[in-house]
C-alpha cells in the first residue's frame, strides 16, 4: 500500500503533536498545572474528556490514509480510491452493501422487489439482505455475546493490573472505558451480522457513515479556529500594545470582516472557490485530494469570519494588560516590546485563548450541517453528518418514513456537541475560576 | 446631534468600501469574469462566442477599473467596479441572472421576513429573560441546576433538528398547522406560527444561558449587597435592582440584530417555504447567482452598521452614565 | 442596657472560621470601634450581625440580640424589617454600592416606602431633608442625580442620609473612609459622629486606622485571625493597651515617631489554621512556652478593660521593647541626582476630529524640584493631584508634554532610544499594588533577573541571593512563584527588582497603602534601612502625611498637578505656611488629640480637567481673596529650604 498524506491529516497530526508537547514541557508555572489539576478533579470534565478522546481516535484513524495494493495485477498497482486505517478497521461495514434502504438490524429491504423464489416464482417481495444471506443469528444470542466479550475484556485488563500492581481507584473515567468498552463489544459482535443503524439510499451501512462524518466534525471544529488563530492573536494583541494607527487599521479590518454576514461570506467565498476547482481540474489528482482542499478551504473560510471575536477580546484584554505594573516595571528596564508580549501579554492570555478555542468547537460542528444545507458545506461526495442530514430529509416525506439516517447523524452530532459543551465549561472552571458566576 | 450622525456617516462609508473591494476582489478577481461564463454556461456550450455573448448580456465585457476606450469621466465609471459595486451605494443593484430587478425582489420579499423574524425576535426576547430570572431566582436549588444542564442540552441540538422534527411531528403526524407556505394578510398566522415556536425554542438554550449569567453576575455587586441591607425582598432587588443593570447589556446585545431581521432567516424560510430574503439567499446561492449574493452582501453590511449604531443610541438610552455625560 | 449585643458568634466558610466566638455589647449612643487588619473577620462579624453573610458562608453558632430579641432566630422576612429597618449598614465603597442605574432619590424613598408608615406623597421631601441632614446642598436638585454625578465623598453621604431613611437604632459602619481621601475622610467622620449624637444611635464602626479609632470610638474591640483580643473604653485603651498586638500596632504607626517603627515579623495566620495556644504567640516577642499550649483567657485589667493574654492573667505588664531609630542618617549627598524642571503633562481629554482646539486634561502642570543622593523626597497629594504622573515622567513611560527631567545631568527626554536604555538602570520603581506589580506567572529569579538581562547586566546567582538576604527572603524564594508569597513579601520582591540593577533612584509610588499596618512598617523599616546602606534617593509618592513625615527629608504638597508647598519635613509638619497644607495635616486621624473638632475643608477636591481660576484652592479656601480667583500665587520664600505658592504669603 501507499500512503497518502492530505493536508488536513498532517495538519491535524501537527496539532495532536503540537498539544502533546506542549502539556509534556508545560512551563512548570502553577498555573496551567493548577487549572488541570481543577479539571481533573471535575467529574463533567473527566467524562466528558474521555468521550472526545473516544472521538478523537476514531477521527486520527480516519486521518491515516493510503492507497491499497490491487490485488490481482502482477506488477504492485495501487487503487485509486484513498482508504484510511478507519476503513480497515470498519471493514465488517463495508463488507455487504445493500441495494438501498434497510431498516436498523432488518433482515430484509425497506422496498419491495422482484424476488425469484427457490421454485422459480416471481413475487414482489421485500428482498433478503446481503449481510442475512448467511444464517443469522438471533439479536439476542449476539448482544449476550458481546456482553460477555466485554465482561471477559474487563475481568483481562483489571488481572493484568493487579500482576503489574498497578494502583487504581475507579473513577468517572474509568467508568466511561468500562462503558465504551461493553459497547464496542456489543458493536462488533451484532456488525457482521446486521445493519445496526440500517442502510442509506445507496445501500451503505448508516453507522458506517456515521462514523467516517466524525472526522469532518472534529476538522472543522477544531482546524477552523486553530488555522486562524495566530492572525487573531498577533493581531489582537498588537493593536491592543501599541495602540495608534496599527489599533485603527486592524480595527478596520475586523469591523469590515464582521459587517458582512458570515454565511453570506462563506458562500461567496465557496462559490468562487468551486468555480476555481472546476477551471483548474489539473491541480487535484485525486477526489480524495479535491474534497480535502475544499474541506481545508471551508475551515480557512470559516475562520474568518470567526476569528473577529476572538481578536476583538485579545485586544480589549491586552489594553488592560498593558497598563499593569508589572509591565510597567518591565518598562521601566528597557525590556523589549516584544519580549514584554511574549513574557507578560500573552501567558496572562492564554487562558482566554484556550476557553475560546474550545467554546467555538461545538458551535462550529453545528455549523458544518447547516452550511451543507445551505449547499456550500463540504464536498457532496464526503462524508459528513451536514451531508447525511441533507440527504435524508427529504425522506421524512415518504411512507412508511424513512427516520434511520437522519436519527444517527442527529444523535451522533448531538452526542459530540454535549460532551464538547459540557466540556468547555469545565474547562472554563478550571482555568477561570473567578470569572463567571 | 447632527454631527454624531455625520460622524457615524463618515465612519460607515471606508468600512462599506472595504466590504465592497472585498466582494468585488473575491467576484471579479479570483476569478474572472470568463471563468464564470464558462461555469454558467457549462462545458458543453463553451464556445469563445458564447462567453462574450454571456458576458455582454450581464456586463461582464468591461475593463475591472479603468477603461481605456474613453477618456472622460467614463473611463472610470464604465468599467465593473464601478458598475457592479460602486451603483450599490445608490442601492441601485441590477438585475438577477433570471433577469427580474434585485431592488425589487428585496422590497416584495422584505414583508414576509419580517413577519417571522420580529416575532422571533421579541418573542424570543421575553421567553429568554423570563426563564433566565426564573433560574436566577431559584439559584443554588435543584430548579437551576436542572435549568442549567437543560439549557446545555437545548443548545447541543442543531437547529435543523427542531425544524425537521418539528415539521415533522405537529404538521406531517398532527395534521396541527400547514406544513409549509405563506400567504398575505390575516390568514398568515397559519404558516407564521410553527416557524416561530420552533426557532423560539431553538434559541432557548443558549439564551437562557448567556441571560442567566449576566443576571448572575448582577447578583454578585455590592449594589445587591446594599438593597438587602436596606431589607428589601429577594423579589424586588431581582426586578427592581438586578433586571434594570442587566437589561443594559442585554438590550444593547439584542439592538444589534435588530436591521438585521429584515434580512430574514436562511434555515426557517427555505424549509418552511416563506418568500422571504433568507430563502432569496439560499436559492441564489443554489442556483449560483453572484448578482443577488453580491447585493446582499451590501444590504447585509450595510445594516449592520445601523445595528452598531443603534446599539451607541440604545447603550446611551438605558445606562444614564452614557446618557448624561 | 446594651442595645446590641453578639455573645460567642461563630461563622464558618467550609473549613475556614471567619469569626470564632466574638462577644460584644453596644450601648445607645454610644460607638464601638471593631479594630484590625485585613482578614481578621471584622467585616464579617458585621455581615454576620446583618445575615447577609456571601452565600457559601454561615453561622455556626452564637446569638446577636437586638434590644433583647435573637435576631438570628428570626424568619428571613422578619429579618428583612430589621434589615434597614433596626440596624442600617454603610459599606467602604462607596463607588460600588449604590445602583448606578436609579436615581438617588429613588433609592432613598425605596428604604422610606420599606421601613416607615408615612403617606408616599412625603416621601420626596423626606429624602430631601435627609439629603440636607447629611450636607448635601441643594438637596431637591441631587434626588434626581445618578450615582455616577457624584464625588466619592458626596456617594458616601447619600449612603448615610439612605441608610438613616429607616430610622435605625444600630448603624453598622463597615470602613466608611477607607476608600476616601483625607479631607472628605475627615468630613464624613464628623458627618457620622454628629448624627450618631443627634439621633443616640449605637455604632459599630469596623476599621484598620488607629486614628479613627481615637476620634470616633467610646468602645474598642481588637480582633486577630477572628477572635477579640482586647476590649477596652477609648482612653484607657489609647492610654495603655495592653495586648502584645495592640501595643505593637501602636509601635508600628508613624506618627511623629522617633523610635523605629516595630516590625510584627511574619504576617496574619490562615483562617484554617487550627490554634492549640494563643493565636499571636507566633508573632509575639513575648510569647513563652504556656502560650503556645493553651488559649489564653480573658483577664480582667479594669472597668470594662479586658485582654486575652497569658501574660497578663499572671499579673505581669507587657512592654513592647522599642529600638531607637538609627542615628546613622545617611548623608545626603551635595550634588542632585534628579532635577525636574517646569515638568508637564497634558493629555487631550478625548479625540476630536479634525479640530484644533482639544481639551486638555492638566495632571501636571509645571512642577520642578530637586533631588540629592540618599535623599529622600516626599510627594504627597489627594487623588488625581497628580503625583502618579509625575512618577512615570520622570522614568519616561509617560510623554512629557514640557520640560525637563535631569538624571544626573542628562536631560532624558534628548535622549536616543539606544542611550535612554542605558540610563534606565539609574531609576526604578516600586509600586502600589504588589499584586499587579509581579507577573503571575514567572518565578521570582526570573522577574529579578529580567531587568538585569534587559539592561545587558551579568547574572550571578551569588548576586541574587544577597539580593534576597538584603530585603529578608530566603534564598529559596528564588524557585517560587508570586502567589505562594503574602503581599508584604511582595513589597520585598518588588524592591529586589529594583534593586537588582543597582539604581540611584528609586521611585517609590504608595508602595505600603496597600499593606496592613504592621506590613507597612517592615517595608518602611526596610527602605530606611536600604537608603543608609546603599545611598538610593527616593522620590516618595504618597497621600499619608505621617508616612512621608517619617521617611522623607523634604515633604513636596501637590493640589491639582502642581507643587503648592514644599520644604523640609519639621518645616512642613510643624511650621507649615499653605491653607491647604494646613487643612491635609488637620485632617489626619490624630492618636492625641481626640475628638476635638478641628476645622475642615467643606468642598469637595476640584477636577484637573476643570481647575478653577486663578489659585486652584481658593475654593476650599478658608482663607480666600479677591486676588486668589483671579492670579495663580507666584513661589514665596520661606526659608532657604521652604517654599510656598499663596498668597497670603506673598511679600506684597
């Protein structure tokens, strides 16, 4: 195989890097140890954090992406469909695709067919589904089957803690592992034998999707603001420390930036950017690349149009700041303008930036659907809950009706977007004890 | 007086002018006009012919910013700069590729936003601030806890939720109120009444929330600490002492959306069926029509300026230290 | 019979003990004044007493019985007419604590609709003549007047006239000046005294200044880390308090003082801390081996006199030892370090567009003095007179709109970016507030090196640990972090990092007015000491007379960004010659001279953006003439070292 790196896979690896560095060689200040050691005490912020990890690992699955080996050349052919290590993973998913819709753990199609009958009768019946062409065996049987897996899992992992001693108090998160844990188990030993969450229009397994969107979700809640978010931090705190005409000019600049509506903003700028792609088809050698440019050019586009906020409080912040004594003290030495933002401005900043950071994640998942709505989301062909909403409502009209895409994708999105929110406050707590009531 | 609105005047007009080099940079720049008539006139039909006569009947055939062609005034004012953003400013915003005038449609689609959108939005308004002292009353109590984790809950549902579902159960399953539609006059309570419950709902959550926490904050001054002091009940430092401070914030919040509800609600229209400017927004974006989003653009601009002017005049209305020094 | 009286009041916050068994009575008329520093659980007694405790704190046991009845037994809504209605509070701050968004007038008719019978019609009146018992002229006008129109001193005053519209029998005074300048300090004193004789009130006035105490109690109460220590009737407790603390809080005051000010080493315990013996034996130069094993008692010393002290319950005296002052003065030098002349500055009150005309705000405007080696200078003024401003002209972190500033010569404001950095290791500052004065989030070696490496100086850890010795850290500071520290150690820190670059000058702004008594005498103690040792002048910007009076050589007085008097520091303190001069020493709560009046300035202080014409006092004047409205005074000579801007004084 051959692997492919998009640039938002190493720009979300960057990140994933970048973070772990920077809690490994966290500047001993008692501070940041502080607030995490506050959030860490914070039941909501454990579990919450463990279910956003959960998230976030089946999204870095998702980001290792390689072309498969074709299996019947004799030279090494490479496919040219990108897969991703998720893929691999979820390969119990992908194995039976159906005609077209099928009902959560049906054993037959939502619509009815010309079925040959073993006696060569032509009826019009609900089909048998691939994945039931094989003797299936009763939901119960595998649900109890999981269970145990999951029970027999849990019982290995405390044995091997106790040969090692290690010491281990049960926690909220430890509670939240055992919880995930049961529920993969059960996940993996109904997957190769029912659709669990049904089948789309096109026949492909719904939680399948489900699972491939939170990749999308996470990108555009996370890159969105980090992409920006040295503009509005250099910028927010410079106009904030010098004051004068460089404050006029990036208040200018932001004031012009909020003035037009930022969906109105977001679709020009997407329009202009799918006409660029349709007149330079050159430049993208694969689907896989195209839909990652433009998902990367949604998340710039959207920061944007967000990042205005977030410079507006930096440099409010900063005006406060600067009057300071310490700065003043720092002032009265010949410290450098520049030294004196990174030693003094910005550490005091920091938190505001991190709270902000993570109270923009949820917002922005939610924005992901209503811009696919809208049509100027990510790509048609990508996977994304936006996407899967916008392709099931329209079934909310048929009869009987069609709830299964639609009810997966919301309470997925709903799910990321709690523990995100719930998790923001926490966070919130932790690092700004004071600030709110 | 007059020179406070001079001067806001003088302030609007660079930012305007920024918008319009920003849109008209991302329109004619990025792209050229070719590029568009090659994408509206899809690949099958692109002949060099075909592209002039595109760019002829819509204007595209001028220079950007100057035309050499003329040496009068014109060869500044017949180019597309001039036409194409620098007219907007008159509120003169051509036509539509469909041909029919902006100006007008804006006018005509105006009325329907607005029957959704000031209900929501005072509707809204009241529903938020009465749950927020609700839960500010109660504070500390399980009543606000349960408050506080709902609201979060409320806030983590995406908006298309509410529609899909609230179209969904009270009109397709109830058969309660029109699933979709609009219509004139008095009959329009009909069609008005399922897209402002839910989009009050919608915005329940994070409402709530944002209230509470400047209620909270409110609570918090010595100025409380002084009304109790002086033995007044729990009650009435809430609505007398608390609501009056917090209401500034709040209010000068809300004054800034206000120009904008003319501009509609893209989400509630389009599924909801309403001829109003949310649903012009998507419909021209769908069908790619860069004169229309260009003129909303403007619009959009142009009141929010007068949104951040009104929040100066309401700031100064509700706080007496803005007002009399 | 005791109109008041809290008997073993206990009130927790978690594991903290905010107060621990407080008993105190009140008679009608009369004023007990609740004494000590900050976190002693004075304010929260008084909270206590009202129920009006923060949410997360509450009273664990005790009564406070108001003319008999248990107030604390009492149901919320009968609280709530004893709230305003019995017992009316004033809070510090005067800023804060009215509703900036209802007139005054609204907020006083709402405690008269709470607490009395009277028809609602009277009720504009009554709020009137209120507002006139409590000096406010023109009182109709100001009903209809917004917090925010009012000076400081005026806002306490409506405080005062809303909190007697309930008639109370208790007024609970919650540091009512401490927010105010000495002046209005002064004026509403008086304001509180003449009313609470008026109207036989009970007072409990909680406050941290010695001299308050003297002018306003009948009762003194002293509280440490939430427990009374000592009680006594005023003249016998100003004439021999008999507490180890109290005596020491009396070595540490500056007044006219000729010993050195006595340090109390280390600073107030944590309010967790669990006490096994007496909770001052720590800090106590007394303390033997009983005080750190049992509480000690409360010993009877006399009528109403009683101390909670070991040795005093085995009937021996407690003296606090006292060093004399150094007699070792340094010698001033003969050549000035620091010569500043006709200083200004002026900033444009707001931007305005294209005009040319800009008002502008004077906060200095024309100074000059003079300023020799290990000398020190007092700068000492009301709020907004200036002195903070001149500070940072003079290290040039503010423009100067005019003239000169000298270090050692070099004019500073010709100075090339490049060669002002090399000057600026020559002048420092030490600041007000020790809490915004140190970045939270460096440690300590790296905040006193900053300046060190900024000015391209060596480091040398050697170096820093004298450093540290020399203002009394220990040399493990160097690793900790700001907020592991108490705020007088702060101070120390602060004055370290000045230090650290070896400076000629050091500007000193206010930098013990946030400190608590005994603090502030170690930092005092400390900058004396350092001045002999390392020849440092000092320009001392404050607003304590007694401070500057103890510390400075010379004594400048600044009245709206100018320099009114300035002279020696026995010329000025004894001798002064400006009305205004005159009024500041008057108005300082006096240890000695009781509650004798004295006259005091009535208006408020002038805005610098508005000054008035001619002499900027002549307002305030006593003394004013005709010519004072119309000419600023020319400088008058008093003496080679003394001189004056009045003309009262003038030769002609």
């Amino acid at each position: 195989m051959m692997p492919v790196v998009l640039w938002t896979d190493a720009l979300i690896y960057l990140l994933v890097i970048s973070m772990a560095l920077m809690l490994y060689f966290q500047p001993a200040d008692g501070q940041l140890r502080e607030a995490l050691r506050r959030l860490y005490q914070n039941k909501m912020g454990i579990i919450t954090g463990w279910i956003l990890l959960m998230f976030t690992l089946l999204a870095l699955l998702d980001s290792l992406h390689y072309r498969p080996v074709l299996p019947d050349s004799p030279t090494p052919q490479y496919s040219i469909e990108v897969m991703s290590a998720l893929d691999a993973v979820l390969q119990p998913l992908r194995a039976h695709n159906e005609k077209t819709y099928s009902a959560p753990l049906a054993q037959h199609l939502y619509v009815k067919e010309n079925v040959t009958l073993a006696n060569g009768l032509v009826v019009r019946d609900y089909p048998r589904l691939n994945i039931a062409q094989t003797p299936q065996p009763e939901v119960s049987v595998l649900l109890l089957r999981g269970t145990s897996w999951g029970m027999a899992a849990i019982l290995l992992i405390w044995l091997v803690m106790r040969l090692f001693h290690v010491r281990h108090t049960m926690g909220a998160g430890s509670w939240v592992l055992i919880i995930v844990l049961l529920g993969t188990m059960l996940l993996i030993s109904l997957a190769g034998h029912y659709h669990i969450l049904g089948t789309d229009k096109v026949g492909q397994d719904v939680l399948y999707s489900t699972l491939k969107s939170i990749r999308t979700g996470l990108l555009i809640g996370t890159l969105t603001t980090l992409i920006m978010l040295p503009f509005a931090v250099l910028m927010g705190i410079s106009a904030g420390y010098f004051g004068g005409w460089l404050d006029d000019v990036i208040q200018y600049i932001y004031t012009t930036l909020n003035a037009i509506p930022s969906v109105l903003l977001i679709a020009a700028a997407v329009l202009m950017m799918q006409v660029y792609i349709e007149t330079h088809p050159a430049l993208f050698d694969s689907s896989a690349a195209r839909t990652d440019f433009r998902l990367l050019f949604l998340c710039i586009i959207i920061g944007v149009t967000n990042w205005t906020g977030l410079c507006r409080l930096l440099r409010g912040e900063t005006l406060k700041l600067r009057e300071l004594d310490y700065v003043q003290a720092a002032r009265a030495f010949a410290v450098s303008d520049m030294r004196i933002m990174l030693r003094h401005i910005l550490p005091n900043l920091f938190h505001l930036i991190l709270i902000s950071v993570v109270m923009d994640f949820s917002g922005l998942v939610l924005a992901e659907a209503v811009l696919s709505y809208v049509g100027v989301g990510v790509d048609p062909a990508m996977q994304s809950w936006g996407n899967m909403i916008n392709a099931a409502r329209l079934e909310m009209a048929r009869e009987p009706v069609v709830w299964w895409p639609l009810v997966a994708a919301f309470s997925f999105m709903f799910t990321l977007v709690l523990a995100a929110n719930l998790f923001a406050d926490s966070v919130r707590d932790a690092f700004d004890p004071k600030g709110h009531a | 007086m007059m020179a406070y609105l001079l001067r806001r005047l003088r302030d609007a007009i660079p930012i305007l002018l920024g918008v319009n080099l920003l849109t008209f940079t991302l329109f004619f720049v990025v792209n050229t006009p070719d590029d568009m008539a090659h994408m509206h006139l899809g690949a099958k039909h692109v002949t060099p012919q075909a592209v002039a006569q595109w760019k002829t009947e819509h204007g595209y055939d001028l220079p950007l910013f100057y035309n050499s062609a003329h040496t009068d005034i014109d060869s500044v004012t017949d180019t597309i700069f001039f036409n194409k953003s620098l007219r907007m400013f008159a509120l003169d915003f051509g036509a539509a590729d469909d041909g029919r005038d902006i100006a007008n449609e804006i006018k005509t689609r105006a009325g329907p936003s607005l029957a959704i959108a000031v209900p929501v939005f005072i509707l809204g308004l009241l529903v938020n601030i009465s749950f927020a002292l609700m839960m500010v009353f109660f504070r500390h109590t399980y009543l606000d806890g349960l408050g506080v984790v709902l609201a979060v809950v409320l806030m983590s549902i995406s908006g298309l939720f509410y529609i899909i579902a609230g179209q969904f159960f009270i009109a397709k399953l109830w058969h309660w109120l029109p699933i979709s539609g609009f219509a004139t006059g008095i009959d329009a309570w009909r069609f008005v009444l399922l897209p402002v419950l839910i989009s009050v709902v919608g915005g329940i959550g994070s409402g709530t929330r944002w209230y509470r926490s400047i209620f909270l904050a409110e609570i918090g001054k010595d100025y409380v600490r002084t009304a109790r002091a002086k033995g007044l009940s729990e009650s009435r430092i809430l609505f007398r002492h608390v609501l009056q401070n917090g209401m500034i914030p709040i209010l000068t919040g809300a004054v800034v959306v206000l120009p904008l509800l003319f501009m509609g609600s893209l989400l509630t229209e389009s599924f909801f069926g309403i001829p109003g400017l949310g649903s012009y927004v998507i419909d021209a974006i769908q069908a790619q029509d860069f004169a229309i989003v260009r003129a909303m653009v403007f619009i959009g601009a142009v009141l929010y300026l007068v949104g951040l002017w009104l929040t100066d005049i309401a700031y100064s209305w509700a706080d007496p230290r803005v007002r009399l020094s | 019979m005791s109109v008041l009286s809290v008997e073993q009041l206990h009130t927790r916050l978690g594991k903290l003990h905010l107060v621990d068994g407080v008993s105190l009575h009140i008679n009608a008329g009369e004023t007990f004044a609740l004494l000590g520093e900050s976190g002693c659980g004075k304010s929260m007694t008084a909270l206590s007493i009202m129920r009006l405790l923060p949410e997360v704190a509450h009273i664990s046991s005790g009564q406070v019985m108001l003319q008999g009845e248990d107030i604390l037994q009492l149901p919320e809504s009968a609280m709530r007419k004893v709230r305003g209605g019995k017992i009316g509070m004033i809070f510090q701050e005067p800023m804060t604590s009215l509703n900036p968004v209802l007139t005054v007038g609204e907020q006083i008719t709402e405690t008269l609709r709470r607490h009395t019978d009277t028809p609602t019609k009277t009720h504009h009146q009554q709020a009137a003549d209120l507002l006139s018992a409590v000096g406010i002229p023109d009182a109709v006008r100001r009903l209809g007047d917004y917090p925010f129109q009012l000076s400081g001193g005026m806002k306490q005053r409506v405080m005062i006239a809303m909190t007697l519209a309930g008639n109370p029998e208790v007024l609970i005074a919650d540091e009512p000046t401490t927010a105010l300048d000495v002046t209005i300090q002064a004026q509403v004193l008086r304001l509180l005294r003449e009313i609470q004789q008026q109207r036989g009130m009970a007072m409990l006035l909680i406050t941290h200044d010695l001299g308050v105490v003297s002018e306003m109690a009948h009762q003194v109460g002293v509280m440490y880390a939430g427990e009374l220590v000592e009680v006594a009737p005023r003249d016998a407790f100003f004439t021999q308090p008999a507490h180890p603390y109290s005596q020491k809080l009396f070595a540490a005051l500056p007044q006219r003082n000729l010993n050195k000010l006595a340090n109390i080493t280390g600073s107030v315990p944590a309010l967790d801390t669990v006490f096994v013996g007496c909770r001052f034996a720590s800090r106590c130069d007394s303390a033997f081996a009983l005080c750190h094993e049992r509480p000690p008692e409360w010993t009877t010393l006399g009528q109403g006199h009683r101390a909670r002290c070991h040795l005093l319950a085995q009937a021996q005296s407690v003296t606090v030892t006292l060093t004399p002052a150094l007699n070792t003065v340094a010698a001033i030098g003969s050549e000035a370090v620091l010569v500043v002349d006709d200083l200004r500055v002026h900033y444009p009150l707001k931007r305005v567009w294209l005009s040319s005309h800009t008002p502008m705000l004077k906060a200095v405007d024309g100074v000059s003095f003079s300023l020799h080696g290990a000398e020190t200078l007092a700068l000492v003024g009301e709020s907004g007179c200036g002195k903070t401003t001149i500070g940072k002209a003079i290290l040039q972190l503010q423009h100067a709109t005019a003239g000169r500033v000298l270090l050692d010569g070099v004019d500073l404001a010709a100075l090339t970016p490049r060669a002002l950095r090399q000057q600026r290791a020559y002048m420092q500052m030490i600041f007000q507030d020790p809490y915004s004065s140190l970045n939270p989030h460096l440690r300590v070696q790296v905040i006193l090196t900053e300046g060190m490496q900024a000015l391209g100086m060596k480091v040398d850890m050697a170096d820093l640990r004298y450093l540290l010795a020399q203002v009394g850290l220990p040399d493990d500071a160097l690793t900790r972090y700001p907020h592991e520290f108490s705020g007088g150690q702060r101070q120390r820190i602060a004055i370290a990092r000045a230090l650290a670059v070896r400076p000629k000058l050091i500007i000193c702004d206010e930098p013990t007015s946030a400190l608590d008594v005994s603090v502030q005498a170690q930092i005092i103690n400390l900058l004396k000491d350092l001045q002999i040792k390392l020849k440092v002048s000092y320009l001392f910007i404050t607003h304590n007379l007694p401070v500057a009076d103890y510390l400075a050589h010379r004594i400048a007085v600044m009245y709206l960004g100018r320099i009114v008097e300035i002279g020696r520091n026995d010329e000025i303190m004894q001798h002064a010659a400006h009305p205004y001069t005159l009024a500041l020493l008057a108005a300082v709560p006096s240890l000695t001279r009781g509650q004798g009046d004295v006259r005091l300035l009535s208006n408020e202080i002038a805005s610098a953006a508005h000054p008035p014409t001619g002499c900027h006092f002549h307002p305030r004047c006593p003394q004013a003439m005709a010519i004072c409205r119309q000419q600023y005074p020319r400088m008058t000579q008093i003496s080679p070292t003394h001189f004056v801007h009045c003309h009262l004084l003038s030769p002609q």
